[in-house]
C-alpha cells in the first residue's frame, strides 16, 4: 500500500487531501500541532470517515519530524503546514519565518538526511509574485479585469516576494526548487490563489471568500468593515 505524509494534515487542504487520498487506498498519515481554529473538528471528521493516522507534532522541531519521516518512509509528502495571513506575519514575523521558511527546510532536510525517495508537494502562494503592480486593473460591470487584456498570471510571471509571509513562503517556495536541483529530491510547487471549500475556517485575516459566505451568514457587515479599516496599514491583496 503506497503511503502519503500529509503535514498540516488537519487543515483545510491537508483534511480535504487525506479524505482524498484514503478513498484511492492510500495509507494516510497527517502531522499537525493543531494550532489553527477549526482543526479538531476538521481530526474529528476525518476519525468518523476514515482510518487515517493523526500524529501530533510542530514542523520546526526538527529531530520529532525527521525521526517521524524516516520511520514511515512515506511514497508523498504533501507539505501544507503553516502560518497563512500576511497581516499575522507583520504582527509575527520572527514566528512566520520560523514556521514557513524554517519549518519547510526541516521538510527537505528530513527527505535528505534519511535518504528519502518521497515526493514532496509545496503548497506555496500568489504571494510570491508580490502586488503585480505593473499590471494595472479596471472595473467590467461587477468584477475587476486586467486593462492589458491577459487573462490571469502564470508561472513565467516574475517573482517579487512582499511581506513577511511573501518572504517565509517565497523562500520556502524556492528552496523547494533548488533541493530538487541539488539533492536530486522530487519537489514541486503549487502556487496557490484564493482557494476555498469544505472544511476551510476563513477568518477575516486568511480566508476571504469563506469569511464573506460567515460574516454574511451572521451578518457581520459593519464588523468587517471596521476590521478592513484597522487592516489599511497592512498590504492586502
């Protein structure tokens, strides 16, 4: 039975990823210290719809997660565990770092100390591209498009890391390429853009379209826009 190591395993991806993977028959092991609201509810439904393997651990310890990888040797790994709002890392960013940058060296340094034929999948960010700001935006009826016509951004697009998160996931991102350069490790990169659905706890720092569907659920308008007020000192994309 092939294996898959899936790290933030009770979040929203890495949840929604070990379902996934159980139901092809994999063997599922998910490491998470569940510091992020929502996670046990997220460990208690994956208990009720599937055997996989809950171990409690931190991603910048890195002995515990070495130890950890090589005893189960897994076929993946699917690195999602870490800290996720850019206004958390202007608040933090020693704590950013220690947990994107950091945590994800740990990954790598894991896969190669023990020699490790593993896979290892980077759930990376938009951010790593910086606000894009020779790309200017205009109004079409009620969405925002490109004024140059393109229809989105690429990976060819040039990365220009802003904020602390942009620099903790940029960096990881990057090390990520260059481990597979180097060592020879079978890494990739997904650059994630605003994603949502099952089992995401959006909240008005990460999270946005799950937290629009929350706040006007419990119609929490004038909340937010106080809190969008508050938040114009920080670099929102």
């Amino acid at each position: 039975m092939k294996k898959i190591f899936i790290t933030g395993g009770a979040g929203f991806i890495g949840s929604n990823a070990a379902h996934y993977f159980f139901k092809k028959k994999w063997q599922v092991y998910i490491f998470d210290n569940l510091s992020r609201k929502g996670t046990i509810f997220n460990i208690k439904w994956l208990k009720k719809e599937t055997n996989v393997r809950f171990i409690r651990g931190d991603i910048r310890k890195f002995k515990e997660l070495s130890k950890t990888l090589s005893n189960i040797n897994p076929n993946v790994i699917i690195h999602c565990a870490g800290q996720v709002a850019v206004t958390t890392s202007f608040l933090n960013p020693r704590e950013d770092f220690e947990i994107n940058a950091l945590g994800n060296l740990n990954v790598l340094e894991s896969i190669r100390v023990n020699k490790l034929k593993s896979t290892v999948i980077y759930t990376s960010t938009n951010k790593v591209y910086g606000n894009l700001g020779s790309n200017k935006v205009k109004i079409d009826k009620n969405r925002y498009i490109y004024k140059n016509n393109i229809k989105g951004i690429d990976e060819e697009n040039k990365t220009d890391f802003h904020s602390p998160y942009g620099c903790s996931k940029g960096a990881a991102d990057q090390y990520v390429r260059d481990y597979s350069r180097m060592y020879g490790i079978n890494g990739y990169v997904l650059r994630q853009s605003c994603i949502y659905g099952p089992n995401q706890f959006g909240i008005e720092d990460q999270g946005w379209l799950a937290w629009f569907v929350i706040a006007s659920i419990l119609e929490k308008k004038n909340y937010y826009i106080r809190r969008w007020q508050a938040s114009k000192r920080f670099i929102i994309y």
